[in-house]
C-alpha cells in the first residue's frame, strides 16, 4: 500500500489562526476591561450619592425636606439637576442665611469635592441640567460682536448692557456679572437661577451661551475702555439724566443766586 502523503497546510492558514487569536484577546478585553471600568465608575457615583445625601441632611433638609421634595422653607429639588446645585453651593447662595427677596452672592462653605457630592445626590432625585465641563463654557474663538447682539437682546433689560446688574421689583435685583466666572454664567443661562428665566440648549445652543460670555469678559476686562469717559455706574440713561439733574441744575441756581446777589449789590451802590 502506498503511505498516505502528509497533508499540506494552505499558505493562509496561519494568517487566519492569527486573526483568531487577536480577534479572540480583543474579544475578552472588550468583556472584561470596559465593564470593569464601568462598574468602578458606578462604585465611585454611589458612594459620592450616599456621601452627598450625608450632606443634604445636614445643611439642607431642613428647607427643602428629607428628600428633596420641597417645603413651605424651600422649593423641591427634585429635577434641578446638579448644575443648579454647582451654581447655588459654589456661589455661597446655598445654604441660605436668611429668608428674603432674593438670597445674595457669598463665600461657599463647601469645597468643590463636597459640592461635587451634593450635585450627584440631588443629580440622583430626578433628571436636570448637568454642570457643564471646562470644554463647554471656554469662550475661547467665540464671537464677541453675536454675543453682544445676543446678550443685549436677552439680558440687558435686567442686567444692563454691560452686566453692571440693576434693581428689579420688590426687593429683587440683577446682580452684577463683572466678577463672574464663565462656569457659573453658563450654569445660570442654563438653570436660571431666583428671577432669572432658563436658557437650555434648545432655546439657547452652546456656542451662543460662549458667545455671551466672550462678550461680558471683552466690556469687563482690564483692557476694555470707555471713549465717553466716567461711565457713573454704566446703568446708561438714568444714571446720566440723574447726574444732569443734580449738578447741571444746581449749577445753574448756583449761578442764579450769585447773579441775583451781584445785581443787588449794583443796585444798592
């Protein structure tokens, strides 16, 4: 009999065991290696959720309920989201001194990594606007002169057209943006804080709320100038009407006395 020749391998052959092999180490990588990366990122979101909810208890349950659902003291904040509490908590605003009006800007009494939790717990009692990230308030490339037009069409009637804040009803008031970080000027456009209306991306997109906060940066920035010299607060017509009144007309009944006063004097010599 003759002895059965040893089969032949095709020259392709290895090729394919190999991309066997790859596919199947990049199949277990794929399995494994994400879902392990998920399932720490969900350990470290429960526990900021459980060490945010600590913190509730103690520096805000009193007002707005055990579990966020509002009181005669405070609103819910179920669905405010955590760029709400990033905004209220980092501007001091949150947790409240004092009833009134409207609650004024202060020094925060949490850190970042306290706010942080704070947002996730509440972040956690229903779905709201995300705190943004660096990427989505840079104004860097934005258009100034779009962010004016925008920025006096939409906010200028309560926050005058340079952002120098202005008095509102009842006790209220616009507060002055000079000093406003870009986080927290895109947070407010996009939760509208107290008496401010809320400008999401549907209504407002991204690039506009950068835009805006191009613009506010250029008229406050140390380079910005006033060709029209002592802006008096820069409240525009009635701050100036205001001044023209005072020293325009005291200076002519001054004028008008030492007038009167002379022809007196003539008249008597």
């Amino acid at each position: 009999m003759k002895k059965l020749s040893a089969r032949r391998r095709h020259p392709l052959a290895a090729v394919v065991v190999l991309l066997f092999a790859l596919a199947a180490t990049g199949g277990l990588y794929a399995a494994f290696a994400p879902a392990g990366k998920a399932q720490a990122d969900e350990t470290a979101q429960s526990l900021a959720i459980e060490e945010g909810k600590k913190l509730y208890a103690v520096g805000c349950a009193s007002c707005h309920g055990t579990g966020g659902q509002g009181s005669s003291d405070g609103p819910s904040l179920v669905g405010v989201g955590s760029a709400a509490v990033d905004f209220q908590v980092s501007t001091g605003r949150m947790p409240a001194q004092q009833p009134g009006a409207q609650v004024p800007k202060k020094p925060a009494i949490y850190t970042q990594a306290q706010i942080d939790q704070l947002a996730a717990y509440i972040a956690s009692l229903g779905a709201g606007p995300i705190t943004p990230t660096a990427k989505q308030y840079d104004p860097a490339g934005a258009d100034i002169a779009n962010g004016g037009v925008l920025f006096r069409n939409n906010c200028a009637q309560c926050h005058n057209f340079t952002g120098e804040g202005g008095a509102l009803t009842n006790g209220k008031y616009a507060p002055n943006l000079e000093d406003v970080s870009s986080k927290h000027i895109y947070e407010a456009m996009l939760t509208g804080p107290q008496n401010m209306p809320s400008f999401p991306d549907s209504t407002m997109p991204e690039k506009e709320k950068k835009d805006i906060i191009a613009y506010l940066q250029n008229v406050n920035g140390e380079k910005s100038t006033n060709p029209g010299g002592l802006k008096l607060g820069g409240l525009g017509p009635v701050s100036e009407g205001l001044f023209g009144w005072i020293f325009g007309l005291g200076a002519l009944i001054a004028v008008a006395v030492w007038v009167a006063a002379h022809t007196a004097k003539a008249k008597k010599s």
